[in-house]
C-alpha cells in the first residue's frame, strides 16, 4: 500500500462500529466491519485492507494469551465458591455497623483477586440484600457500595481491563495493580461515603428481592473453608509483587525474575484448588473459566482490528496536532480516551482495549510515561461505562431487583466513583 490511510476514514470506521455496538451489533463484527469500512473508504485495496485487518489483530495476541490465563484464576475463584466464602467472611466480621463499608470492600475484594466486576457483584448482592433488609437500607444505596467497589477492585485485578492496559503500553500487570492501589482505596471511600448518605433516601430493599435460587445459595453450606479459599488469591498477589518489590528493595535475583501472569494466574489457581481439595474439579472449573473470556477475548481481536486501521492512518498524527494546537495537555488523552471508549461501549474492558489499541502509541508520543498511560486509562474507563447498552447495567439491575428508571438513578454516583479514582490516578503518575 503507497502512503498511508487518510485520518478521516479512520474515524468514519471507528464511530461505524461504535454506531453498530450501540445498535446491539456484536462487539467483535462491529469492530472488524468498522475496520474493513474505514480501510476501504481510505484508499486501500481489498488485498491491503486484509493485511492491515490481520496485522491489527495479531498485535493483541499477546493480550489474548494473558486473558486466557486469567480464565483459569476466574473460573476455580467462582465455581469452587471460594469468592463467595471470602465476600461472606468480611460481612460477617465487621457486623451490622460498617455494613455498608463491609459490602463494598467484599466486592472490592472479589473482584480484586480476578472475578468479573458483573459476577462480583451477583455474589454479593444476595448478602447485601439480607443485611439491607435488616437494617432497613435502600436499594440505590447497596447497589452503589457494591458497584462502587467493583469498580475499586477492577483496577487493581487482573482481570481483562487490567490485562489489556498493562499490556497495550508494554509494562508489567503488577505495576498497573501497584499504580492503582491508592485510586482504588479512594474510589471506595467515594462509594462508602454516597451509599451511606442515600441509605435511607430510596426504596427500602427486603427479602423479597430475592429470587429463589438466591435464597437456596444462602441457605448452601457447601463452601470451603476461609484458609483454603484465601491461597489462590494471594499466591497470584505474592507472585505477581515478586518483580515491583526486586525493583524497589534492588535484590538483584528479584529484580530480574520477571514471572509473566501467563504463568502466574494458573499456577495459583491450581494451587488454590487443591488447597481447596477440589483437584478432581479442575477441568470443570477450567472450563467454565474459559467460557467467561470468549466473549472478552472476541472483542479483543476485533479492537485490534480498529487499532490496524488508526495505526495505517494519520489519525494519531492530526490529534497529536489538534492536542498542541487546542493547548491541552496530551498526557490527558489516556484518561480522556478511557472514559470516551467506555463509555461508548458500555464496557470497562472494552473501553480499555479499544483505547489502548487505537491511541497507544499517540499517548505516548506526548512522553507520557507507558506505567502512567496504564493506570490513568484503566481508571477513566471507570468513569462512564455503566449504562443500558451495555450488560453490566442490566445483569446489576437485576441483582437488586431494580426497574430501569432506579437503575438510571444509581449511574451518576458509579460516575462518581470513577472520577475519583481518574482524578486520583491521574495527579499521583502523570501530574506529580
């Protein structure tokens, strides 16, 4: 192909494939026919719009194989009932009066040591509900604690999100968790704070909210024990520290013992199950796992795509150009790309992977640190993402037993949160 594509044609097939997502379109074809649309529009043949469709999504390769690997983690964590037992031990400990604090670090923790934000919160939310109940708390209130803290957690797990940020910019998963610990505990303290102010200002939640399925769990004894359940999640987090701690101690065997997460989250998650004595499980529990990261690793390639086709353009040089002109600090633009993508895609991780695909490079082009681009992106991705056409909206509402209208009233607040945790990030590695 002779020069390169022309920077509208990029943004043509970009904003196709976001109209076609938000038409309820699958994530993957509206990214790859974005690709192919915006490819052709811009001068290139059929034979070269192939090359830069498949060069795109080889470059994510690298991201799939991780977030396969997070699948093993995600599925024992879920399936063996550990997460469960580890959300009920922290409500349970701290008791009726920080129940709100309880229930929001119970999420935060779930979704922390590697579980889907959704599945966080539906594990949650049935114990949320039973202490609601008692304590007369609304429904808007617990769904902002539990969200709240599913969204501190998200951005020190690793989970996909996490995994496509550290990865986009080529730096290490533990140094994206690491940069983003303080953001998170600020983003709980955020979610803390609006949920016990709107506790009594909305619907009261009751034990009729939840179904008869949730009722049968809670009644279930059949969970591990809290020691065994523990041993996945903090094999992976000891793992995972080995590098940043060589790094920071300078004990020179540590800092070179770079131990990839592709090696890292498996390995603690078969460790975990048979801690657990659930051995005999393992190609359940794996492929249940598996299951869970189609659909991420799916959208993944179809990012790549669209990432191929902005990299061929001269996009990323015409908003190199516009940030200098309009004066605007392009460090910004990762925190701003996350909470744009996100919030079009009504997706923390497809926010993520999209951001990171198509303006990587241009971030950091701007000398923005790629440690500081992970975190600042990660966390903006927050910010927006929780909205109806996407399932995260739906799967919470119904954890709560919500309409859509009380659904809508808790989005402002989950903003909330994620602003905090951008805000936070952003000054701590890019300003300071």
């Amino acid at each position: 192909m002779d020069g390169t594509l022309h920077w509208w044609a990029a943004l043509m097939g970009l904003a196709l494939a976001i109209v076609l997502i938000l038409r309820k379109l699958n994530a993957t074809y509206a990214l790859l026919l974005g690709a192919i649309v915006g490819c052709l529009l811009g001068g290139a043949s059929f034979a070269d719009t192939v090359n830069i469709v498949v060069s795109g999504s080889q470059s994510v390769m690298g991201t799939v194989l991780r977030v396969l690997a997070a699948g093993v983690l995600a599925g024992v964590m879920m399936e063996s009932g550990a997460a469960e037992r580890i959300s009920r031990a922290i409500v349970n400990t701290m008791g009726d009066k920080l129940a709100i604090f309880a229930l929001a670090f119970a999420t935060m923790i779930i979704c922390a040591i590697g579980v889907f934000i959704p599945v966080a919160v539906l594990i949650v939310a049935p114990i949320a509900i039973e202490v609601g109940s008692k304590l007369h708390i609304s429904k808007l209130a617990l769904l902002v604690a539990l969200s709240g803290g599913g969204k501190a957690g998200n951005i020190i797990s690793p989970n996909p999100n996490a995994i496509a940020a550290a990865s986009g910019f080529h730096v290490d998963l533990a140094d994206v968790m690491v940069g983003s610990f303080v953001p998170a505990l600020c983003g709980l303290a955020m979610a803390v704070l609006l949920a016990s102010i709107m506790q009594h200002r909305s619907t009261p939640v009751s034990l009729k909210d939840l179904d008869a399925q949730e009722k049968a769990e809670l009644a279930a004894s059949d969970l591990p024990s809290l020691h065994s359940a523990l041993v996945a999640p903090v094999t992976a987090v000891v793992l995972l520290m080995l590098g940043p701690i060589g790094s920071m101690t300078h004990v020179a065997w540590l800092e070179h013992l770079q131990i990839d997460a592709l090696y890292i989250l498996p390995f603690a998650a078969i460790v975990g199950l048979l801690a657990m004595r659930k051995g005999s499980h393992v190609l359940e529990y794996t492929k249940s796992g598996l299951g869970r990261m189609v659909d991420v690793v799916m959208i993944l390639i179809g990012a790549g795509t669209i990432g191929g086709l902005i990299s061929a353009s001269d996009l990323p040089q015409r908003i190199v150009d516009l940030i200098n002109m309009m004066g605007v600090p392009g460090s910004l633009l990762a925190p701003i790309s996350g909470i744009l993508m996100a919030a079009a895609t009504a997706s923390t991780s497809t926010g993520v992977i999209l951001a990171a695909g198509s303006f990587g490079d241009t971030i950091l082009s701007f000398g923005t640190a790629p440690a500081a681009a992970a975190i600042t992106m990660q966390a903006g991705a927050t910010v927006i993402d929780a909205l109806p056409q996407g399932n995260y909206f739906h799967v919470t509402a119904k954890s709560m037993n919500m309409t859509i209208g009380e659904r809508m009233k808790v989005v402002p607040f989950e903003a909330a949160v994620g602003l905090t945790m951008t805000v936070v990030a952003t000054l701590l590695t890019i300003v300071w």
